[in-house]
RNA sequence: GCGAGCGUGGCGGAACGGCAUACGCGCCGGGUUUAGGACCCGGUCCUUUCGGGGAUGAGGGUUCGACUCCCUCCGCUCGCACCA
C-alpha cells in the first residue's frame, strides 16, 4: 500500500496525538504557572524576576450546559496568543479562567430536572474546563475560581460588608467607613444628634450607606418571580431575559449608590484604553446633563414642583406644566371639582380634550385616575404605534410661573418620566418639540422667548409668531418676552441667559444649577434561589445588620424546590424568594458582637444578582487561595499596581458595554476608596471581540432546518430535495446551526481551528464562520510541517547550510511584520505573513533539496503563539528539550528590512507608466533627477 | 429621531496619501495516482484592436497622486430612544 498517506503526514490524527500530548506536558511541567512575588502561589518567583508582570483578562463564561461552539473561543484564543506572545517577549503573564456560574440558565434546568443546580453546574464546569484544555490555552489551572464556590462567595460577601459600611463623602469626593462618619453626624448642629433615640439614629447612619434598602419603585417581573435592575429591563419595558412584562412599583429591596459615583465613572473614562464607541455608550448610561432646577408654587398649596431644566433660558416661555402620572404630589394637587368659571379670563372654560380622553363627565380625580391605568396599562406595541402622539389630562391645579407670575394649568402626561430628573418639567412649547406637539393637542399658548434665526424663519416660511411655527425652535439666539422687574434676558444669548437666569433663581431661592444624571442607583436584590445570600440579618426593628466578618460564608440553604415563585402576571402581584421556603434557615441565633447578646434574628432571604459575582473575580484570580483576605496587598500591587487602570488587557463582548462593564469600575472604585485596591480603575485596555455568525437554513414554513443536513447544489441550497433559504445568525441550538469545537478538532486539530478563528478577519469584526474554509490554514500547517519533517520518514529534512539572502530579507519582514501585529491583536494579517513566508520557504526547499535551520527556526518560534501544538513538537524534534513557551520571539535585523535594490513605479499624473529598478542608494540620485525633469 | 461605525473580486478579507485586490476559500487547467484529495504546479476583477483602457456604494472636492483626507447622497450594522 504505498499510496496511502504517509506515515508521518501532518493530518487530523497525527495532531490530535501531538496536541494530546503536550496538553499533558504543559499540565505535568506547570508551564502556565505564573508566579505571585509572595504568598502561597510564589513558586517559581526567583525565575519570574525581572519579567515585568502582564495581567490578561477574558471576561469569563457562564458554564452553559450545551458546552462550547466554535464562537465562544474566539475571545479565548485572542487573548492565549496575546498572552504566550508576551511571555516569548520576557513578559511573566498572567492568563486565567474563572466560572460565572451563578444564575438564572442552571436554576431553571434545575427546576426541570429536580437536581441541585450545585450539581448540574459542576457537571457543566468540567465540560468546559476540557474543551478549553483542548484549545491549548495557556491557563493558569490554579487561578480559576467558580462564583459558586462558598470559599469564593465567601468574599463576594465581604466586599458587600464593605460597601454597606461604607457612605460616600462628597466633600472628599470618596466613599469611607460608615464608622467615620458617626462623629460628623453627631458634630452637625442641624442633625440633632443628641435629640435622637438609638433607633432614630440608626435609621439615620442607614440612609448614608452604600449599600441600602429602599422602597422606591423597581422593576417587578412576576412572570420571572424577581425584580430587576433597569439595566436589565429593555426600552419598552420588558425583560431582557425572556422578554417579559415589567411593572415598575414600589418593593423594598437592596440599592447600591452607585449614582455618587457618577462623575468618577465618567470623568475616569478619559484614562483608558477603549474604543470611543464603548466609552460613548457608558457616558450616554450615566447621561450627565447640566442645568437648573426651579421650583415652582403651586395656587392654593404649600407644596412646590420642582422641575430639572436643560434650558432655564427659556423659563418665560413656559406656558404649562407636567407631572410624570406616578409623580407622588398628582394625588395632593388634583382638586375635587374642575376649577370651572373660578378660572383667569382666557381659561374660564376647561377645552373638553384637557379632561381626558374618556370623556368630559367625570371629575379630575376620575380622569386623573383613568389616565394613569391608560399609561401603565399601555403595551410595548402600543406605545411604538403611537409613537410620539401626546397624550395628558389636566389635573386641575395650577402652578406660578415665579418669573412673571402667571399662572399655569399642570397636566400629567406619559411623555414625561418619573424615572429622570424630578419626574416634573416645565413645559416651554416654543423650544421643545415635545412640548410643542403637546400644546398643539391642548391647545395650550406657545409663548417665543428665543429669537429664532433669520434663516430658520426662512426656511420654515414663518415669522416670530410661534402660532404659525411647524415645530419648535430649539436652536440658539438670543432673548425675547423674557424680562420682569429685576431680571432681563432680552437680547442675551442663550449661554449668557442661562448664567443670568440662574443666578436670579439662586439669589431668589427658588432654584439653583444643577447637574443630573440619567444613571439610577443599581438595584441589587433578586428573588431567586440560586445567588450569593446577603450577609444580612435583620433584628426585632426590622433593621438591617451585618453578619459578622468571621461567620462568612453564610451559605446557601439546601432545599427541594428551586422554583422561583411565578405569580399572576399583574403589577399588584409580590415577590417571594425562594429562600422563604428553607425554613430552618430564615431565622438564626446570632450574637453580632454589639454587646446585645445573641440574639434571634430573621435573615435576608433575597440573593445577590448574577453580577455580583463578576464585579470582582479579576482580584481574586490573583490570590485564589487566599483565606485571609480578599487578594493580598503584595500580589494586587504586583499584578494591577501600574497605570490608572491594573489589567493590562480584557477581552470580551459588546454586549457588556454598559452592565457588567459599569457594575465592575463601580465595585473597584469603592474598594479603591477603602484603600484595598491601588488602581482607580480596573481595565486599562478593552478589547471587544467580534461575533461569529454562521449559516442558519429556514424551510418555506419559516422553521429552521439543521443545518449539518442542508447541501448547496448550484448556488442554491437544499435539505433533501426541499430549497430552504440561508441567512447568518449567532450559533446556536435555536437556530440548529451548532458548530462545536469538538467537530473541528476531530476533523482538523486544535491548533488549525485557533489559526482559522484568527485569520478569518480583524478580532473585532464579526464575520460569518466557514469550515470549509479551515482546510486552509490546515494546508499551511501540512506544507509547514513538510518543510521540516520527512512525511514518509519522520525525519527532520532541513539543512544546516546558511539560507540565501532573498530568505533572509523575507524572514526578517515577516518578523518585523509580525512584531507590529501581534501587540495590535492583527493576527489576521500575522497570519498571513506567516503563510507567505511559509510559500517562500516551501519553494526553496523543492529548489534547495531542503530549507535551512537558519529560516525554520524563527519561523516555528513566530508560529508559537498562535499554534502552540505544532510549533512544540517541531521545536522539540529540532532539537530543543524545553517548552518554547518561554523562548525568545524572534528580533528583525535591520541589516535585511533595507534592500538594494528598489522597483519604482514611474507615475506620470498619478498614472502607472511603468517601473524601473534602480539600486537603494541611487535613491537620493533618483529623487534629484525626478526634482530636475520638467513634468 | 439622535449618536457611532462600515461599504474593496463569486466569498472571508489585505493595502504608512504612492504598483488596489496580499493571504485564504471557491473555481479553472495541468501533474502524480487504479482512484480519491486534506498532494504538487499554474491560472483566476472587467474590457481590449494586446498598445492599452476602466474598476474600491454613487457624485463632487483637495492633491503630482485618493480605498485612504473633505463635502453631499444612497445602503448596511450597532447603540440610545418622549432624558426635559
């Protein structure tokens, strides 16, 4: 049979035995080890000195129970050629993989199967650990901590303590221990601290903390049985997840202050490496936007509006005003009657459209009352096909413009939200577009205070006459009707107005500047089996107190039934953590070391949401076995200690642009404050890797077919003799366009799998997968593999003789090239100069009878990063007994980037007339003549 | 609606303002082979009277020279979306 494939051809087997291999020898040598300075993971520390330490970071997975696809990786194996790039460049690197694996996916496959979700979630764990394995990334296998673990919990935990006995000093611009702020309190003559009983003075320290209970309205999902937080919940008012109904209403849960952090989080964005574009998304998150806001009197009411306002400038063109339908003062204000004749002149009789759209023949408390179950009622359809058609009812009462005293119907309208700002605006129809479309519904006046421009006017075939206007003027220009006794804002522009007007408001008390935020306090409760367990017990006031340092872990209850209570979908429905039903566990003899006692108290019986556990699992990759703090100050410093920001790369997905991304800089800000962190910030450098998408196949119903089963003939494609129609979409089991890693290694081999993923186009794009386009890198690796290895033999067939000088110039391009790249993450183009090179090489071999030692070495080295298997074992069989994990990335010469001789293009007018080649050094000659002829 | 990004062969994609289409897939031809290809060699934007000429979404501009910079338009993707 001597045909068949040679003995020693580079094929699916041979890999798969090669990469086996040294996927044991890396474990057995420990050669991903990366050593702290001190501490219990300081092996190998002398050897790691005077390498300058790299942190790379992938944001972890969720260890789903389908296991990996092709797509999943693709982060993975970015960040495992970064990382071995940088330790064959004298980098000691860091490179772990930790779990996320609390959450919602393993308590529902839970709920199905009746198994613990402990169980099926370390089922999945191991899962991924081998199909990570198998990609052959470097992974410190001692730095990769489960969320789940109660000795990792544990400290999830503790940094919770920490936050709640924190409070956030605005005077220093920082959070410090609550303990601190005890004397402050007690020193303020306006807190009356000593009038206060111990419990009123609890409740006051309380409502400082960072981490705190409120009432307020939160987003309930009760076909999800939990509260979410807004980042959770979509633009129209569904969950993220399942996309469910969500009511917004009033629950006690557990807040976490990050709006005192707003700033920071802004500002700190300068002093990192991101894209523009995620940096854009975050500003837009926290929406900071500066203004005034202004109180106004309401007739006949002690109680003020207070409104946040973008244009004070415009304060004497506000002509009504509207309260968000949830605003608490709505119930205050609305009278039992309409104010009828008792009405000013012009407004003696109430338009029929003002008391709502369910007809004129109830009171305004009816009408106020209907309006409200219409706005909350209102379905995501519904709000889109409406669109931006206003809907209100007047309220009945009337507010002081305090400018000029006029008096000013206020209305409730769904346009205006009481999630931003006051939830009240003024209305000034003239300069808002939303107001206008408002008051042209009401009829309400439209009063010009901006004078618009010249050709705006024009343009809108229009005069100052606001009443003839098609929409708003919202441009710039300077002041009209804007003047009473003491201010004028006539003539002023819009900048110098706001100024002016501000400080009226100031001097008047009944307003200031002001600076508000679209970013809400972070919701942190859920009701849901399967989280960390809050450290919290509450005593016989109901109070809230911490479990002490030295009782974590308080650890998750054993129970039978994990379901999440799924209540009737309505907005009146309650929350009901699963935790209620671990009866023996919900009340606990404690003694909190106040001197009280021990006592009994009631725990919390909520959990952390899913990402708690993923604000701070960087810090303990860095000491994961630490059981006395958190991370130890020697190995934070070492590893984060340099730069605003400590991890020097993170790669992951756009997806958590705004949510996990934000929660985290939130987290380390904190623990920056409280001094157990050195950096401000914790990602230096983000990375955002593309998606891969592949071919899914619906049949003429629409449904998704397999995609394994669909074969294209002519262009078309076809399941069985049935045409069915291709798109790309993200792999998946829903859209049976499965493509898993496994596949792929057994067809081809970990290390052409890694080299596809990275050469199929920039790491940041997202790019539609193709296995049949892997048998390319696999041919490159096949005729690599030939240029050292005798197929039939398995001998090494290259020679000791010094390599002929195009080579040479060609290997130290592709060094220099590669150099450029691979910092870049470019390893696209890396590869692609690795396989030009690889050609030339090929060729010389078939003309020379053999490539030389002088070229296959350098190349095998560059090939290591990205297909570490293969390089290993031809790095070995050359002759070398250590890993080339450690070895030297190769160094360009400069001596062959220049050449001597250079082929010019002769242009004439940009045209190419044709090329001569003239030797280097005729260069400056060239540049002389061409100076000289007379074009 | 607002904001950001992107448009290059049949496909994925290369290209400091300086030879457009590197590298790979696919396809075509040839070789080796009983055969097959995950082998080897060569070819593969359009057009041509074989001298050339034309192509980077469309149109204009800057420049000796534009895929690259500027303007307008068209198309696609992503984010936000009544944010006062």
């Amino acid at each position: 049979m001597t045909n068949d494939i040679p003995q020693h051809r580079y094929d699916a087997r041979l890999a798969n035995e090669i990469e086996a291999r040294w996927q044991d020898r890396w474990d057995a040598e420990r050669t991903f080890w990366a050593p702290n300075p001190t501490g219990l993971l300081s092996e190998g520390a002398e050897r790691a000195s005077g390498r300058d330490p790299v942190f790379v970071l992938d944001m972890f997975p969720y260890p789903s129970g389908a296991g990996l696809h092709v797509g999943h990786p693709l982060g993975y194996i970015g960040t495992d050629v970064y990382a071995r790039y940088q330790r064959m460049n004298g980098k000691n690197v860091l490179h772990a993989m930790g779990y996320d694996a609390f959450g919602l996916p393993a308590e529902q496959y839970a709920v199905q199967t009746g198994q613990h979700p402990r169980i099926t979630t370390e089922a999945n764990i191991a899962t991924m650990r081998r199909q990570l394995r198998a990609l052959g990334l470097g992974h410190d296998s001692r730095r990769g901590p489960a969320t789940t673990d109660p000795a990792y919990y544990r400290w999830t935990q503790w940094i919770f303590l920490q936050i709640f006995n924190s409070w956030y000093d605005f005077e220093a611009d920082r959070a410090r221990p609550i303990v601190e702020l005890v004397p402050i309190l007690a020193a303020d003559p306006e807190v009356g601290w000593e009038d206060l009983d111990a419990h009123a003075r609890r409740e006051l320290v309380d409502s400082f903390r960072l981490a705190y209970l409120s009432e307020a309205p939160v987003n309930w999902c009760p076909a999800l049985g939990t509260v979410l937080s807004n980042e959770e919940v979509t633009a129209d008012g569904r969950s993220e997840r399942g996309n469910f109904p969500v009511y917004r209403r009033p629950l006690k849960q557990w807040m976490m202050r990050i709006t005192a952090y707003a700033d920071r989080l802004l500002a700190d964005l300068d002093l990192l490496d991101w894209t523009e574009s995620i940096k854009l998304m975050q500003r837009n998150w926290i929406g900071r936007s500066t203004g005034a806001s202004v109180d106004f009197a309401v007739v006949g009411h002690d109680d003020v509006i207070s409104v946040f306002t973008t244009r004070p400038d415009t304060l004497f063109g506000a002509t009504y005003m509207v309260l968000a339908p949830e605003h608490p003062l709505v119930d205050v204000l609305v009278p039992g009657e309409w104010p009828g004749a008792t009405l000013g002149e012009e407004l003696s009789d109430i338009p029929a459209a003002w008391k709502g759209i369910f007809g004129a023949e109830v009171g305004p408390a009816a009408a106020v009352r209907r309006y409200r179950e219409f706005a909350a009622g209102k379905s995501d359809l519904e709000r889109q096909s409406e669109g931006k058609d206003k809907t209100g009812v007047f309220t009945g009462a009337f507010a002081i413009n305090p400018v000029n005293d006029e008096r000013i119907p206020v209305f409730i309208a769904d346009y205006v939200l009481m999630g931003y700002g006051t939830g009240a605006i003024m209305a000034v129809p003239a300069h808002d577009q939303r107001d206008f479309e408002f008051a042209r519904e009401f009829a309400l006046p439209i009063t010009c205070v901006i004078q618009p421009t010249d050709v705006w006017m024009l343009e809108h075939r229009c005069d100052l006459d606001p009443g003839e206007w098609p929409e708003a003027y919202g441009g710039d220009g300077v002041g009209m009707n804007s003047a009473n006794a003491d201010v004028s804002l006539d003539g002023r522009h819009v900048a110098d107005a706001k100024v002016a007007i501000t400080d009226w408001l100031t001097t008047n008390q009944l307003g200031e500047s002001t600076i508000n935020y679209k970013l809400r306090d972070w919701l942190f409760s859920r009701q849901r089996y399967w989280g960390e367990p809050f450290p919290i017990v509450y005593d016989e006031f109901d109070m809230p107190r911490a479990v002490p340092e030295s009782m974590l872990p308080v650890e998750l209850p054993e129970i039978i039934d994990f379901e999440p209570e799924i209540v009737e979908d309505s907005a009146a429905s309650v929350p009901a953590p699963p935790l209620s039903r671990a009866e023996a566990w919900t009340t606990v003899d404690l003694d909190l070391g106040d001197g009280e006692g021990t006592k009994t108290y009631r725990r919390e019986l909520n959990t952390m949401p899913q990402w708690a556990g993923s604000c701070w699992y960087y810090l303990r990759y860095l000491d994961p076995t630490n059981e006395d703090q958190f991370v130890s100050p020697d190995a934070e410093q070492y590893w984060m200690g340099d730069g605003p920001g400590g991890i020097d790369l993170y790669v992951g997905g756009v997806e958590h642009a705004v949510l996990h991304l934000l929660y985290a800089r939130f987290w380390h800000k904190m623990l920056f404050d409280l001094g157990h962190v050195s950096t401000p910030e914790p990602f230096q450098r983000l990375f955002n890797q593309g998606m891969i998408q592949a071919p899914a196949f619906t049949d003429e119903r629409g449904i998704y077919v397999e995609a394994t089963t669909v074969v294209e003939r002519d262009g078309a494609f076809f399941a069985g003799d049935e045409p069915v129609r291709r798109e790309f979409g993200k792999i998946g089991k829903s859209l049976k366009n499965m493509v898993t890693p496994d596949d792929i290694f057994r067809d081809y081999g970990a290390d052409s799998l890694r080299l596809y993923e990275m050469s199929m186009g920039p790491l940041d794009a997202s790019r539609p997968w193709s296995t049949r386009d892997i048998v390319g890198v696999f041919r490159f690796l096949q005729r690599l593999w030939r240029n050292v290895i005798d197929e039939d033999t398995g001998a090494l067939c290259i020679t000791e003789a010094p390599a002929d000088d195009e080579t040479r110039r060609i290997l130290h391009h592709t060094i220099a090239g590669m150099r450029e790249d691979m910092p870049t993450m470019g390893f696209n183009t890396a590869v692609s100069k690795l396989i030009t090179l690889n050609n030339h090489v090929t060729q010389v071999s078939a003309r020379d009878g053999g490539a030389s030692r002088d070229v296959i070495e350098p190349m095998v080295l560059m090939l290591a990063p990205l297909a570490p298997h293969i390089a290993e074992e031809l790095w070995s069989r050359l002759g070398h007994a250590e890993t080339i994990t450690y070895e030297d990335f190769p160094v360009a010469d400069p001596g062959w980037l220049t050449v001597d001789e250079v082929e010019y293009p002769v242009q004439v007018n940009g045209k190419v007339r044709g090329k001569v080649t003239v030797a280097t050094d005729a260069d400056q000659a060239v540049v002389e003549a061409a100076a000289r002829a007379d074009v």
